[in-house]
C-alpha cells in the first residue's frame, strides 16, 4: 500500500451571486444569525395601539452604517416569530437612509412600525446596502400587554425639542439643541386611576 500525502490544494471559487438586493434581504432575515457585514443597531418601543383590539405598537428604530457614513438608498426589513414559529409580523423595501439631525458624526437612521398582539418575539432586522453587503440583529423583544390594566406604560421616548421639531424615537438620540422633549404613555382601565395623579415637568437646558 502506498499513501500520498498532498502539499497543497486548490479549491475553485464559486460563481458570483447574481441574486437580487430583494433576495438578499430575504436571506439575510431568514437567517437565525446576526451579519455583521453592515454595522447595525436596533431599539425597539412598545406602546398602546390606539386602534384597540388589545393590539401593542412595536415601533423599530435602528443606526445604520458607521457614524458620518453618507445617505444612500438601503434594502430594508424586518420580521418577528412567535413562540410558536410562525411569524406575526414582517416588512421589507428599499428606502433613503439619512441621519436624523444635522451632526457630521451620526449614523444613518430608520424608523418603522408594526402591530402585534402582546407578547414575546424574536426580532430579526435586515439592511443590504447599493453594493450588496448585508447587515442584520437578531434580538428578543416584549410587546407587553398594556391594554385592560389597573396601570400601564409605553416605553419612553427622547430627543430634540423646540418648536417645529418632531420627536422621533432614535437607538442613540443626538441633542443638537438646548431643548430635550421627553414622551411617555400612561394606560389605565380605570378613569380614576388619573385623578391623584399630577403631571410634573422641569425645564432646564443642555
């Protein structure tokens, strides 16, 4: 018997992928793991669905790209999976990315929303850019139920105030101004909840 031992192998590289920016973007959020090929970070916020039905609101917000990285269009998308597997939400499309203030050093940002019924998800956010990387964060997420008790909040959201400003929700809000707008939601069952409850707000500048 006689045994060859190889000095070296070559292994052919496969064909180029031809697959689309939509397809990609499926693959990405089909995937189980986080891709770290586009840096990405994500929050979520849970509020009320003022629709009723006992709905909860899940808004995703999430930075997209190092910071100063230039505004640009983005295969984007999001799924959530129960429990059970089966998913109960999922969004996808292409969109213009920008930051949201005017600071050099932030990271492109997006917002998007979706209504589910209360509960535990597991949370899969997907961005390809315009040369095909792929990026994604896959996170637990409550949508807590707020609907029907004695007393409930949303999750509390920051950023720039002052007049003409919209308060977004943000992963890392950027104060550009001497102004911080704060936004929570109380719930109760019972109007009476309310009434030995006394709003409070300190004005104070950064």
């Amino acid at each position: 018997v006689t045994i060859r031992s190889r000095q070296a192998f070559v292994l052919s590289s496969g064909a180029p992928s031809r697959k689309s920016p939509t397809e990609r973007l499926r693959d990405t959020l089909t995937s189980p793991f986080s891709v770290p090929g586009v840096p990405l970070r994500v929050a979520t916020f849970a509020h009320q669905d003022p629709a009723g039905d006992n709905k909860v609101r899940l808004t995703i917000a999430a930075q997209v790209g190092q910071p100063g990285a230039a505004k640009g269009e983005f295969m984007v998308g999001f799924i959530l999976i129960s429990p059970e597997n089966k998913v109960a939400a999922s969004w996808g499309n292409k969109v213009a990315l920008s930051p949201l203030g005017s600071s050099a050093n932030e990271p492109l940002a997006f917002e998007g929303s979706t209504v589910v019924d209360p509960g535990i998800y597991s949370l899969r956010v997907g961005v390809v850019d315009e040369e095909g990387r792929r990026g994604s964060v896959v996170r637990e997420v409550s949508a807590w139920k707020m609907s029907g008790e004695a007393l409930a909040f949303g999750d509390l959201v920051v950023g720039n105030g002052g007049s003409g400003v919209t308060l977004r929700a943000a992963v890392e809000p950027h104060l550009s101004g001497e102004t911080l707008a704060a936004y929570l939601e109380l719930y109760s069952n019972a109007p009476a909840t309310f009434d030995s409850s006394t709003p409070r707000h300190r004005r104070s500048t950064v």
